[in-house]
C-alpha cells in the first residue's frame, strides 16, 4: 500500500467529537478530518501505523477501527476491476484475504461482502471474514461507498468497524458479558492457568461466567446475589459484602482482578487501588471507566492517571460493547 493515503477510522455515533478530540490532540490540530458517516471519519496527515500505534497504547481511546482508503465509488466496479485494485495494492500476491463489509448504519453488508468475495475467489484468493495478514474493508455511507486495505495488525478490532458480534446463548448471565469477552478477544489476553480472580461488582454474575470459562477460579464480590446457575460451581466463591469490607479482612493473593463496578471514573479506578495490594506482582487488571457528564474523556483521563500509581496500563479503548465505557487492561507495578 502506497504511503499518503487518507485513512478511515470508526468509532460510536456519540464518541465521535471525543475521538476527533483525542486525535488532534495526538497529531496537531493541523490534522485534516471529515466525517463521512455517523460512525466513520476520514483523516489526512498521520500514517495508520502511527494512529494504531496510539490507539494501542491508549492514548487515543475512541477510536475503534482503522483502515486506509483505497478508493471510493458511487456503486462497486465489475468485478475484474474490484480484484484488480484490491490486488494491486499488496505487496506481493496472496493465499488469502478477509474481507469485512457494513454500512454506516442499520444494514449488514452482505451484498458488499459477496461482492468482494466473488471478485476474489475468482482470482484464486481465498476469502475469510477474519484471521488474515490483510484486511479489506468496504463501508457503505449515505454518498458512497468506500474500499480499504489494511494489515490486521493496524486495524484495531478483527470486525467489520470494530463492531464485534458474539453469540446470545441461553446460558448467558447478563449482557455485560460481551464487554468482557470482547476485551479478551481484541486484546489476545491469557489468563494464567488455574488462576485466582476477584470479580468486584460481581452480580449477577456474568463476568464471574466468563473467567471461569478461561480457567480461573473465582471470588464474586457483591452484596447482590448471583444467578442461580452459578452457585453449584465449587470454584466460586460469593463474597456477599461490599469490597472495601471484603480486602479489609481478604488473605488471598490474586493472578487476576476486574472490575465493572457502576462508579465514576475516579471512584472506580481508586477502587483498583485497593486491589492492587492484593494482586500479585504483573497481575491482570481489567477496569471498565464509566462515561458521561460533560467531559467524559477528561474523566476517562483522570482514572488513568490514578491507576498509573500501581499499575502499568497497556490498552485503553472504548470497545463496540462498552457503550459510554472505556475498557482498561493494565499490569500491577
């Protein structure tokens, strides 16, 4: 992919000021940028490594998804015109390629996807909706529509705008779940084998669920209960009390400790404060920051900076999921 392109970035319809905001204030004001699409924006000026690279260390958060702009059409081309521009654009020919397709909007993309697909496979790629070196991103706005090309590895989130879909089994606690689950999933984190967790705010239990889905053995803190299907685990442990009162008297050392607690970003991000004198050295910490008032990103700023006094943060991103969240991963110091 040839160097000054514009490249295309997603984040939520509501976010977008704020990402706009965290943009700017990495690269300059001078950065040129358009919105193209309630949650789509284009910018001129840095390259998509040097904005994923922000976005990964969390010093952009809003930001949710990234490719770079390849072209842009009123309706697709033929199909040996799509290939041949998509193609054309590699480094070198390849085995394979996943094609993510969506619109800015209501609809899924399908008739892109197939599109792409079929321009494709009759070129002797192979097509997948994820797991490959390079992504190619088609969205469909109100005027146009747009076609990227990007490496995974820049693209933030392996789906199409970052807008991750999981399944909603019957044995599902609570939709907070998905937070969770995408976190683990965009962030490729590995919870120590046969790992202790706290789960602060842990009721009804759904976070709970999903750490003992990855191995961990857990202590649910909660004065709320817990969903019915989960007593009968024997690796549970429901701490009916409040957190403060459950580390004044905890003796345990813990590998992994998350919390999704509805707090304000400080209150919240004290709270992990706490836990870190409980949490061994490079312990896990997962930590949703609660949006809103009038300058969530300065609140979501602040909670960074108190968990800077004991951990190390890795990634701070506000996730498809979270809604007005910031999903946190850092290490304790």
């Amino acid at each position: 992919m040839s160097g000054g392109r514009s490249v295309l970035f997603s984040a939520a319809s509501d976010s977008y000021e704020l990402a706009v905001r965290e943009i700017r204030g990495e690269f300059g004001r001078d950065v040129r940028i358009q919105r193209v699409g309630a949650e789509l924006g284009r910018m001129d000026g840095p390259s998509v490594r040097e904005v994923a690279a922000a976005c990964d260390t969390g010093r952009i958060m809003f930001v949710r998804h990234l490719t770079v702009e390849i072209a842009s059409f009123e309706e697709l081309p033929p199909e040996h015109e799509l290939a041949a521009l998509v193609l054309g654009e590699l480094p070198e020919y390849p085995k394979a390629l996943a094609v993510q397709a969506w619109t800015d909007g209501a609809g899924t993309g399908g008739s892109s996807y197939h599109r792409l697909e079929e321009a494709l496979t009759g070129r002797g790629v192979t097509v997948t909706r994820a797991g490959q070196e390079y992504v190619v991103s088609c969205v469909g706005t109100r005027k146009a529509v747009l076609l990227g090309l990007n490496r995974r590895e820049d693209s933030l989130s392996d789906w199409p705008g970052g807008r991750m879909r999981l399944a909603r089994g019957e044995e599902r606690v609570s939709r907070s779940e998905f937070k969770l689950e995408e976190a683990i999933a965009t962030f490729g984190l590995e919870l120590p084998a046969h790992g202790k967790a706290v789960d602060l705010g842990a009721s009804p239990g759904g976070w709970t669920r999903i750490l003992r889905r990855h191995g961990q053995e857990v202590w649910s803190v909660d004065p709320g209960s817990l969903d019915p299907r989960l007593r009968g685990d024997r690796r549970i442990h429901h701490e009916a009390t409040t957190a403060g009162r459950f580390f004044a008297a905890n003796t345990v050392r813990f590998d992994v400790v998350v919390n999704d607690m509805r707090m304000d970003q400080v209150t919240s991000a004290r709270m992990m404060l706490d836990a870190a004198d409980h949490l061994r050295r490079g312990g896990l910490a997962i930590v949703t920051l609660k949006g809103g008032g009038r300058n969530p990103l300065d609140g979501a700023r602040r909670g960074l900076q108190v968990l800077g006094e004991r951990y190390d943060v890795l990634h701070a991103r506000q996730l498809h999921h979270n809604r007005n969240e910031i999903t946190v991963i850092a290490h304790r110091r």
